[in-house]
C-alpha cells in the first residue's frame, strides 16, 4: 500500500468536500495565507502533514451555551 504524502490542490479541494475550491487554493498561494505547500516547477503540491497541522491550527472548540452554564451554576 502506497501512503500519499502529498496531495495536489484538486485533491485538497477533495479532502474538504468542495467547501475550499481550487480557486480559493490558488488565492491563498498569492495571498500567501492558506495551508502551506511545495511547489516544484509549475506542480503545487500540499503536504499531508501540514494539512493535518493547519486542520488543528483552525479547529474551532465549543462550550456550552451561557444559558445553559447559568442553569448549571443556578442548581449548585
């Protein structure tokens, strides 16, 4: 079995279901924002890693509602 350590920008597009596009990738090289990536000659490759690490930098954590913490603190 061969493990992928890089995947190109139509595959990155794959791997977040259509939510980022092609087109966005290649606005974000320019920008220089985005996931980081290889490029060698005209191939724009992402590393698998460093997808994982920009999908943990942007993972977003949630709490309960304040409503819901104010109920909790009011049954103490």
């Amino acid at each position: 079995m061969i493990v992928k350590k890089y995947l190109t920008a139509e595959e990155v597009a794959e791997r977040y279901c259509g939510a980022v596009t092609v087109g966005t990738l290649r606005n974000w090289r320019a920008l220089r924002v985005g996931p980081p990536f290889v490029k060698i000659g005209k191939a724009v490759l992402y590393p698998m890693e460093e997808l994982d690490a920009w999908d943990k930098k942007n993972l977003v954590s949630c709490s309960a509602p304040v409503a819901a913490r104010m109920d909790e603190q009011e049954r103490e």
